[in-house]
C-alpha cells in the first residue's frame, strides 16, 4: 500500500535527523533555555527580517493553537474562522473546551473575507436588547496558510482581513501547519518575511514539513508577548529536552532547506493533479498547494484504494466521493508515477 493519505506519515529529513543525533549526548539546560533554541530563535527572526518579534517552540498543531489561542483572550472572547477550519473541525472542541466560543463563517474555496468579517462584528454590536455582553464578544479571526481546502490567500486579501481586525480591535492569528507549502505555491504573492506585517500571531510548520514533530510560534504583538511561557507551561506544552525542537529548526531554516522541500512536494502535486484533470476527473478545489481534492466515482475509487490510501475527504453525491490526495516532503518521483498509472488505468 502506498500511502496519499496525510503529509506527516513519515517520519524527518535525514539533516533534521543528523542534527538531533549530533547534539544526542551533549548536556543542556532544559525548556528551551538552551544555546541551540537562542541560535533557531535567532535563524527565525533572520528569515522573517524582523527582529522586534518573540519565538516559542511547541510539539505539534492543536497544542500550538490551543496554547496560542487560550493566552490571547478572555473567558468571555469569541474565535471568528472559516467553518472547515482546523481549530473548528479537526480538534475535538478544545479551543471551546477551555470557555471559548467559535463563530464561524461559510468558506468560499476555505477562504474567509474581510467583509464576512466585518459583518459579524456588526452584528454583535448591533444586538437590541440592553447590550452586546449577551452574547460572546469576537475578539480573534483565525485563518490558516494555506488553508484546509489547499488554497492560499493573497497578500492583498490578508491585508484587507488584518486591517479590519485592527480597526476593530481583533487580533489576527495565523495556522502555518503547512506553511512552506503555501507561501512556495504559484497562486499566493506572500513571503515569510511578509507575515510580521499582516498577523499577530503566526507559527512555522515543521509536524508537516520534514521534522519529527515542532511548530515555531512567531509573536508579533507586544502585548501578546508577556508571560507566554506561562501559558505555555499551563497547557503542558513546556518540553523539558527543548533543545529536540530547535535542532530541527536549525535544520529545516538552514539554507532554505523548508521552502526546498515544499517545492519539491507542490510539484509532485500538481503532477498528480493533472494526471487527474487529464483523465476527466473534476476538481473540487483549484490547489496549487500539496493536497488535492478530487471528485471520484465511487467505483473507481474502490479501485484505487487496493493499491493506495487517499483520504475520503467527504461525501459530494450518491455516486461520488471527493477524495484527498496529499504529497509530503518525502514523496518520491516514483509512488507519483505509480499512482498516475493507475489513475490512467482506471
């Protein structure tokens, strides 16, 4: 079996490996106190050209969010997102497991607009009654890069959803748990060195993108900045050996190694999806990222899933399922031209 299914099925890019193994038996403080977390704090801050922003390392995605997200608001502040996004769909309530509720707004292509947004800030404050206090007051917009359907926004669409959350005073937050993939694709003008300038809040993938597990929490906001290891530590987010997650962001940052190993998956991708397109099949999203979403017969892609796992996204009629077809960092030029064979076969 040969697997499309997720793009963390592996397990880490033989530098980020060689990284860890060549520190394995040195002794350093713990928490991320140590030289090798100053050094990556230090390459991050370099990539990103700003200097003025604080980076934390967390394990993985819902932890990162969870984190985030829980020490930017109160107990009575509202969570503003698309209604496919990750913190909505794919992470068994914890944002609303710690008192928050989550607004959510029809996706056009998993996108969201600033005008969606604007209009559900309008509607709380225009609440008859004695006031706007009975119901959870939107305090935070949360968008992923790229997002769950694999599309990307633009930079003048990201200004636009930041702008408003400014003038309103919402905080904007960014999920990069695919990061490289979208800021490498064909279809988004934005840079890494972009996001101090357009978010609050961002973190750099690595679950997804050749480490072992580790996100990089970008703070861009002074006021955010303030006692986050706290929260950290609260939400058992803390890793004692801190130093396995900087190592590998010495890794992946070291001579744009992330953005190599994204392009090398958004090219396999696109391959596959016009091998796709090329024997007739429909597209539920147009994805220039590494995940495709494709409409199948639903005999065909019994057919299919003998010899490979493809993610059966959702159901798009009675005779037909939108599948998920995933590339990852360590996709190889084979499995694709494998998988295109069958497609053709079919």
């Amino acid at each position: 079996m040969i697997r499309f299914d997720c793009d963390y099925l592996e397990g880490a890019h033989p530098k980020v490996l060689k990284r860890i193994v060549d520190a394995n038996y040195e002794q350093t403080l713990g928490y991320g106190n140590d030289d090798y977390t100053i050094q990556a704090v230090n390459k991050i801050k370099e990539v990103c050209k700003s200097d003025n922003i604080d980076v934390h390392f967390l394990v993985g995605g819902t932890q990162t969010n969870l984190t985030v997200i829980s020490s930017m608001l109160k107990p009575y502040h509202a969570v503003i997102c698309a209604d496919t996004a990750h913190i909505n769909v794919h992470e068994t309530g914890a944002i609303e497991a710690v008192g928050h509720k989550i607004i959510t707004i029809k996706n056009e292509e998993g996108k969201i607009s600033s005008n969606q947004i604007q209009e559900i800030i309008d509607e709380h404050y225009s609440s008859e009654g004695p006031g706007a206090e009975h119901t959870a007051k939107p305090k935070l917009v949360f968008l992923s890069l790229p997002t769950e359907c694999g599309t990307n926004y633009t930079k003048k669409e990201l200004k636009n959803i930041y702008d408003v959350c400014k003038a309103n005073n919402l905080y904007l937050y960014i999920d990069g748990a695919r990061l490289g993939y979208g800021l490498v694709a064909k279809d988004t003008d934005i840079k890494i060195s972009d996001l101090p300038k357009l978010c609050d809040v961002f973190y750099i993938g690595g679950t997804k993108q050749g480490a072992l597990f580790g996100e990089a929490v970008v703070i861009i906001n002074d006021e955010l900045k303030e006692d986050f290891r706290y929260c950290i530590k609260q939400r058992g987010a803390l890793l004692a050996k801190g130093r396995l997650l900087a190592l590998q962001f010495l890794a992946l940052m070291d001579k744009d190694l992330y953005f190599t190993l994204s392009k090398q998956a958004i090219d396999l991708s696109v391959k596959i999806k016009e091998a796709f397109i090329n024997n007739g099949y429909r597209l539920l999203y147009n994805s220039f990222t590494n995940q495709q979403f494709i409409i199948m017969p639903n005999e065909k892609l019994d057919k299919l899933s003998k010899k490979f796992a493809v993610l059966r996204w959702k159901k798009y009629d009675e005779e037909n399922t939108v599948i998920r077809v995933c590339t990852s960092w360590a996709t190889t030029v084979e499995n694709v031209d494998k998988l295109i064979k069958e497609i053709e076969k079919l």
